[in-house]
C-alpha cells in the first residue's frame, strides 16, 4: 500500500492527424477527387485549415483523428470524472478480477499539506486495507471491493478524437476544474500539443477560445465577460 503518482502517456495516435483532419475538411470543399485531394493538403495547408475550421466552429472534420492515453496514478473518484465524457472509449482495470493487493492510493494535496487531516487519512486507508483483506478470506473480490475508498489508485486507457479532446479540455483545464481532473487534463493537452502543434494550437480552457471567462468569479487568467465585452454594446 502506498501513494501513487499520476502518470500519462500517449499509446498511439491517428497517423499525421492534422492531414488526415484536414482532407476530410478540404474534401467539403473542394469539388475534386480522392487521387487529387491527397496531393492538394500540405502540412502548411493543413495549419492554416485547421486554424479556420476551429476559428468557424467546423469541428466535425476534427473527429478523424484519435489519440489514445494510457492513465495510472489517478484516483477512483477523478475516473469516475474522466468516464463521464462519453464520447471516448475506455478500457479500466477491473476489482472484480484485479485483486488490490495492499492498494495504492492518492492523496489530495491540501490533505497532505495538513499534518493533522494526513494522518487522519493514512489512518483511515491502512483501516480500510486491513478490512478489504480480511474480507476478501471470505468474500470474493467484487463484492469485498465496497470498502474500497475514493481515493483507490486506477489504470485505464482512453482514446478520444480530436473534436472531444477539444471539448475535454475546454471544461477540465479550467482552473475552476478539481484539481486532480485538471492536472490529468493539463498532462493530456501537453502530450497533444507536443504529438500534433497544429491540430491543438486552439485547445485549451473555454477562456483561451472565447477570450473572456464565461464562469461567476474569474482566476485572474481573462476578465469575466461582462467587463471583457464592455464599450461593446
Ligand atoms: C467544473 C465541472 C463541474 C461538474 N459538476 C458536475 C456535477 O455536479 N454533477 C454532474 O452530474 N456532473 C458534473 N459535471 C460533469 C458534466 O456535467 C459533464 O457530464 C462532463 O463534463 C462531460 O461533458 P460533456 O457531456 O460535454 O462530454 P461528452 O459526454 O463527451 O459529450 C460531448 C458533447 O456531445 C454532446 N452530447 C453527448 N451526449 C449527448 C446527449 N445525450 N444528448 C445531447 N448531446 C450530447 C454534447 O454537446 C456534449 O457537450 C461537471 C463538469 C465540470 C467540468
């Protein structure tokens, strides 16, 4: 049993994602055939495409291009975050046949940061071990699994298109996001920007696409939208 630390790595990707984003959207329209389609979207042509078609709102050409994670050193808690963005596949390591042996688990910073509340939480993540191995004498591991906690360390691998990256990083690299979601989210769009520049030259925080915060209080990155569009009406 132990902490565990976020890890991310990009498996694999569609190869050359922002040419194969970017014919799909030349092919909308330019009235020429496949042989002729291929030779016409140069990886220039590709950036300034792209840059248009994020520019206009045209994602759906964005779709063709999938990019796939492998996670671990997340919590339960953030998974359960993360699989609430359905338009991904995603493979998660199982506790009906992964027995956690002696589970790893993560730990909120500000917990950690806290002297008192951190030993109250080691304390409380050694009872539940103690309890889920004595159970599991008894009980097979998918149902000795409820007294695992929120904070139990998970493994899984996602792929997302580029449209839903877009979208997943809009509402989780937010600073208003939860940080654990958000430090995952951050890693993620470090890890697209380095593979395709051009196709995620526009992802990031709703901000960074709209140019104010579309939020109640702002932190300070863009003013909040009624100051942002002052002098405008
Ligand atoms: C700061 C923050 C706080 C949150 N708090 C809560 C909370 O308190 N409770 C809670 O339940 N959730 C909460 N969520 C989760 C949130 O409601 C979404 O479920 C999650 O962000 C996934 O977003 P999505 O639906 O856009 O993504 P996806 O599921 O990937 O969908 C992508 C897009 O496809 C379209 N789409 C997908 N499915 C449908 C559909 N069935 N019908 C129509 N259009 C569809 C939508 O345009 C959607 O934006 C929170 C999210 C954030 C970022």
């Amino acid at each position: 049993m132990g902490e565990a630390k976020l890890k991310v790595e990009l498996l694999t990707f569609t190869p050359e994602p922002a040419i194969t984003a970017a014919t799909a959207a030349h092919l909308c329209y330019a009235g020429i055939d496949i042989e002729e389609l291929k030779k016409k979207v140069s990886p220039e042509y590709a950036k300034k495409l792209i840059a248009h078609l994020a520019k206009a709102g045209h994602f759906s050409p964005l779709e063709h291009a999938s990019f796939t994670f492998a996670i671990e050193g997340i919590s339960r808690a953030c998974s359960h975050q993360l699989v609430r963005h359905r338009i991904a596949s995603y493979s998660q390591q199982s506790q009906r046949y992964v027995k956690e042996k002696g589970f790893n688990f993560i730990v909120p910073p500000k917990i950690k940061a806290d002297e008192k509340a951190y030993k109250l939480f080691l304390d409380s993540m050694e009872k539940a071990e103690k309890a889920y191995e004595e159970l599991l004498k008894t009980a097979k591991a998918e149902d000795a699994r409820f007294l695992l906690p929120n904070a139990t360390e998970t493994r899984i691998v996602v792929t997302m298109n580029t449209r839903s990256l877009y979208n997943f990083f809009e509402r989780r690299c937010c600073s208003r996001a939860q940080w654990e979601i958000r430090a995952l989210a951050n890693k993620m769009l470090e890890l697209c920007k380095q593979a395709a520049p051009d196709l995620f030259a526009a992802a990031g925080a709703i901000c960074e696409k709209l140019g104010y915060c579309p939020e109640k209080e702002t932190c300070g990155r863009y003013p909040l939208k009624k100051d942002a569009l002052k002098g405008n009406d």
